[in-house]
C-alpha cells in the first residue's frame, strides 16, 4: 500500500526523514474503513495532505485528532474533518504526531506539529493563510502552537504564523498541575503526558495578537470540563484575539461531525458562517 491511499490522501510526506511509510506507525481500521481508523503507535510521524474539493481559496489548515495523547482519533477527527474543510476550499492536512511516552519525551507531539506547519508552509500550500483544526487532546496541542516554546526543552525553530484556530473540546489547562478542578486529580500516564501538561498551559501565555478562534464545547462533557473554553476564550481576550465561542448545554465528549439529533450537530455549519464572516472562504 502506498503512502497516500494509506489513509486516503493525496499526498503524504514524512516529517523527520525520507524514508517509507511502513512501520511508521499501527493503524487500527474496526470496520475495515478510514470512517472510525486509530492509530495505536507511531515510531515516525507523518503528515497527509487532501487537496480542495471546491474553488481554492488559497488557505491551508493542519488537522489535529485527539485520542488523549496515547492514541489519535485519524478517522473521525481527522479524515473526516479534512473531507469537511477540503469541501470550503481549504487544502487540508493531517498529522499523525508521536505520543508523549518515556522512548519520545513530552515535548514530541509539539514538536511533530511544529514541523508540520513548516511543511505546509514550505510546499507553497497557504499563499493566502495556515491555520489550526484541533479535537480533543488535538485541540491542547492546536493551542499550544499559539503559545512560546517552553524554554525547558531544546528551543525549536520558528513557525509559520497562524491566521485562525478552530477548536473543539480540548483539555486546554484542566490536566496541568494546579490547574485541576477535581481536588487530588492523580497524575497522569505515562508521566511525559502529564508533563506536556504541566509544562505547556495555552491559556496563560498565548501569542499577543492571538489569531482570530473559534471554540466549541459541551457544557455536560464528562471528560473534558467546559471550564476550558472559558479560560482559552478569555485567554484570547486578554492577548487581544477575537474569539467565537460556542457551549451546547447537551452533548457527549468527542461529538466531532457525526453527532446527530442535537443542536451540537450544527456546529460545522456555525463555523462555516465564522469563517465566511472573517473572509476565509475567499481568496485575498
């Protein structure tokens, strides 16, 4: 199987070497389709890109899944979202990052995402704009690219700036140490994936102007609290960013685009209508 038709792309890159993509990380297919894929493990992270399924727009976004940082929702928050973003005339790409483990160390998801903005950028795939899709834990890690490298791990190279950031129930600041809302919160496993957390809370230092945000959040989620679209919203206030914030009173964690039967089901159409608003559906 070739590298692209791996998870349906159109093209597919590695992001630290040349070499091929078998190996590089464990696909799980369920249902013997992209719809519900996880990967499992990665050794070596790649980054697919989908081309525009309608008129350019001469934009790009970089698609981050969650899968609380120990495994990555490739399918329903990733592929998915791609067909959905490539319909607006965004060329899309999905990473499949590394995980914080003790071969990787905390910092690696961060750094996979990093690079693959810089490859993005490189492939002259954004003339007009590069923004970030974040879910779940990818939604931690979208916003962790608004925010300063921590000086704590060897300093990385510089990154493209973002023009827009959508996100969707991500764990923002609630896992980090003193941050928690649940009093004696054990730590979490494996420690490099509590110490991504502890070292890199968006919410307190993002970049000054943050780009302009679009949030989405469950107000009963049972796994990430919706005090996190609170912070970041107001985090984005304070670094004199424009936010859109929207919190449905009913809908389950990871409600991605295939939640039917709730008003959470029209949060696409919603960010569609922000993303025209700002002129991001249009070619400068």
């Amino acid at each position: 199987m070739s590298s692209t038709t791996l998870l349906g792309s159109d093209s597919a890159w590695p992001l630290w070497d040349e070499q091929p993509p078998k190996g590089a990380f464990d696909l799980d297919q369920p249902d013997r389709t992209l719809d519900r894929a996880v990967v499992t493990k990665v050794t070596r992270p790649w980054l697919f890109g989908y081309k525009p399924t309608s008129p350019e727009n001469g934009r790009a976004v970089l698609i981050l899944g969650g899968g609380g940082y120990t495994q990555l929702m490739v399918g329903r928050e990733g592929i998915a979202v791609a067909r959905w973003l490539t319909g607006l005339g965004f060329a899309a790409f999905v990473l499949v990052h590394r995980f914080p483990n003790s071969e990787t160390g905390p910092q690696a998801p961060l750094d996979d995402a990093r690079q693959a903005l810089r490859r993005i950028s490189d492939s002259g795939s954004a003339p007009d704009g590069l923004g970030v899709c974040g879910l779940s834990s990818g939604g931690h890690l979208a916003t962790a690219l608004l925010a300063e490298y921590p000086e704590v791990w060897i300093p990385s190279d510089p990154i493209p700036k973002l023009t827009f950031v959508i996100i969707g129930y991500g764990p923002i600041s609630t896992n980090a140490a003193g941050r928690t809302i649940i009093a004696d919160k054990a730590p979490l496993e494996p420690p490099e994936k509590q110490a991504l957390y502890d070292i890199v809370v968006p919410d307190e230092n993002l970049v000054h102007p943050a780009p302009p945000m679009f949030i989405a959040y469950s107000a009963n989620d049972p796994i990430v609290p919706v005090v996190n679209a609170y912070r970041l919203a107001e985090g984005v206030r304070k670094s004199g960013g424009s936010v859109e914030l929207h919190v449905f009173a009913d809908a389950p964690h990871g409600f991605a685009l295939d939640t039917v039967g709730l008003p959470v089901s029209k949060w696409p159409s919603l960010c569609e209508a922000w993303l025209e608003q700002h002129g991001f559906l249009r070619r400068n």
